[in-house]
C-alpha cells in the first residue's frame, strides 16, 4: 500500500517539529506512569502479584493508533493480569503520532494502521539500531463508511459513489447515484456533510487508498495519512471524534474504525465486483486473506500489501491492518523482555480471541500469526 506512493522529503523544520512530538509524547506517556497505583486493575491483579507465577516487572509504552486503542485496553488488562508486576501504558494519539515518537525515540512501541515506510525506517535506525524497526500485524477491523440519515440504516454503495461522496461530488442523499444502487429505500432530500480525521491517520491512509485503487477516475489523489487540504471536510481528531461529530450532525457521512460505530449510526455495503457486502470482522478477514508481503523489506518484517478489489466471495476490502511496530533490537533488557512478553500476548490465539469478542475485531490468520511469532523471537538485545 504505502510503498505506491511516496510522500515528499522532510526538511529540517519537520524534523524539528518530529522531535518535538515526540518529546512531548514522551511526557504525556512519563505523566501516565506517575498515576496511578502500582496494581491499576485492582485487588484481582494485586491478589495475583501476592501468588507470585511470573516475575515480569517494569513498564511497557506505547502511542500510536486510536483504532487498535479499545483492543489495546483489552490486551493491557489479559498482560497485566498473567503478570501483576508488569504494566503497559499507551497513548492513543494516532497512528502519525505513534510512527514519529519512534522514529524519536520517545516510545518502546507505535501502534500504527500503516507501516513504516522506507524514509521511516532510515530514520528509526538511529533509535533502533541497524536493523531498523519492524511492523507486526496484530489487529485486523473493517473501516465503517457510517451515515446519519434519518430512517435508514443500511445502503448499497460502489466506490465511486462513496468517492464521489467524499469529494463533494455527490452533495444531497437522494442523488440519482445512491437512488440508482438504492431501490426501494426512501431517501430524503438532505444535504450531505462529509465528515473527515483532522490528524495524520492510518484509517484515513487505508481509507484513500481504497477510494484512489478501486475509483481512481473520481479520487486521483493516491493513498495519504492526511485528509486533502483542499476538500471543505468537517474535522475531528480520532476515530471517536468522527463518530460523535457524525452522530450529532443530521446527513453527515464518516469513515471509522468499526469498533467505534454503534447502531445510532447507518453503515454502507460496499460494492466488490458484483455483490455488496456488509462490514463485520469476518469480511475484512476474508479480505486480508488476499494480501502480500510488501516487498524488499527484511524477513521478519510483516508489513502488508492489501487488496482492494478481493476475488473472494464475501470480502470487505475497506479495511485495515493495524501493526505493532518493534524496534529489531533494545539496549535495554528489561524493555527487550516486556516487548517480547506482551507482543507474544498479542498475537496469542488468547489475545486474538479477547480483542475479537471485545471489539469485534478479526483475529489473524493462522499464517500471520506464525510469522508474527517468529518476528517477536528475533527481536534482540544490542
């Protein structure tokens, strides 16, 4: 996905502002471990610590995306229950903000739906040493094309449709495009408001990426983090800030991370080849089915190439892959050991299951997991 286009070269000033990020990233993430008791998930953690069983101590951080941030909280509590002594804070900041404390050395871990890119991974070497960082797959959620139209709560949608939707192309729903894929639904005469994410988004990366590979006639613009400049879109930071603005503004329109989107809300079927298919965990699971290992990075590196026009029956291809992101190598031992601990749990058939029933998340396939398994063992200490 990423590796089709590339953004422009940072100057000096961007990496000022980076590492000012990142700085101040590190504080926020310094400030949650100061709170708080030494047993955050009460006397059930604090008895499990007095029984002893694991003698895994210290805290983990993270920052990065707010898609994976309620699959996050379920992982942290299933941890930090089997090791009491244990404890993994993380910032749900957005997945641009995660890859950039990384890169800044100001996290041990980005949560991101989009994996580093090839200027990233330079950059990451000097926090992470020369073998760079490496992008692990562990959650896998539908993208919500999700609407507030009075009386309906599903529609039928081709990519050029929701493309033309979101470019201010298709401006009322009772335009002949929806009506024509609609028969039979009573759509009103109502101004639509697209609704898109003010901050540098892997939902939005994956989200254009769709609309650029599968409608590039109506969307020109190639696969971004951030929302073009140039469209008049209302703004919100993070999933939960396009939801609610969605939910309180009568025609708007969002794309967001399912998990987010509750039955207040409509939620498009979107056209692949010659059916329309319903977002849920196991479609986007069927679709991820298809993708490929992004080529020319290292072995152990699981970043993805996704299809977007799936062959399989029953694939959600607006999806996305929300990857932890490791350095290849720690210098300190007892980072090296949580990382490896935790990113175990995660992509455990264990933590795959409390993710998948807590969010409804798709749990990854059994070849991803391997290959997830076998890049968290190579991770070393320098």
């Amino acid at each position: 996905m990423r590796s089709a286009s590339r953004p422009p070269r940072r100057t000096g000033t961007d990496r000022i502002f980076r590492a000012g990020a990142a700085s101040a990233l590190a504080l926020a993430l310094t400030a949650l471990t100061g709170c708080g008791s030494d047993y955050p998930l009460g006397e059930e953690q604090r008895r499990a610590a007095e029984r002893g069983g694991s003698d895994l101590s210290g805290i983990l951080t993270g920052v990065g995306s707010s898609a994976q941030n309620a699959a996050m909280l379920t992982w942290r509590s299933g941890f930090e229950s089997m090791h009491p002594d244990a404890r993994v804070q993380y910032l749900s900041a957005g997945s641009g903000a995660g890859r950039s404390a990384l890169v800044g050395g100001g996290t041990d871990f980005a949560g991101s739906d989009a994996y580093l890119d090839e200027e990233e991974q330079a950059e990451v070497r000097e926090f992470c040493g020369p073998g760079g960082a490496l992008n692990i797959p562990v959650y896998i959620s539908p993208i919500s094309v999700a609407f507030n139209v009075p009386g309906v709560q599903e529609l039928d949608l081709d990519a050029a449709t929701v493309a033309g939707i979101f470019r201010h192309e298709i401006t009322r729903w009772d335009d002949p495009a929806i009506a024509a894929q609609n028969e039979g639904v009573e759509l009103p005469d109502l101004r639509i408001t697209p609704v898109a994410r003010a901050d540098d988004s892997g939902t939005t990366e994956n989200f254009t990426d769709y609309l650029h590979s599968v409608a590039p006639e109506v969307w020109p613009d190639e696969e971004d983090g951030s929302w073009p400049a140039e469209l008049p879109t209302e703004r919100s930071q993070g999933n939960a800030g396009v939801v609610s603005v969605t939910a309180t503004t009568e025609g708007a329109v969002t794309y967001a991370d399912d998990s987010l989107v509750d039955d207040s809300l409509g939620k498009a079927r979107v056209k692949v080849g010659s059916e329309y298919v319903a977002v849920s965990g196991e479609a986007a699971g069927t679709a991820v089915g298809e993708a490929t290992r992004v080529a020319g990075t290292d072995p152990h590196d699981i970043a993805l190439e996704l299809e977007r026009e799936p062959d399989g029956s029953g694939a959600y291809p607006v999806v996305l892959v929300s990857y932890h992101v490791y350095c290849s190598s720690y210098q300190d031992p007892e980072v090296l050991e949580l990382a490896k601990a935790f990113g175990h749990y995660v992509v455990s058939e264990e933590g795959q299951q409390a993710s998948s029933e807590a969010v409804g998340s798709a749990p990854l396939p059994e070849n991803l997991t391997a290959e997830a398994q076998a890049a968290l063992d190579s991770i070393s200490l320098r």
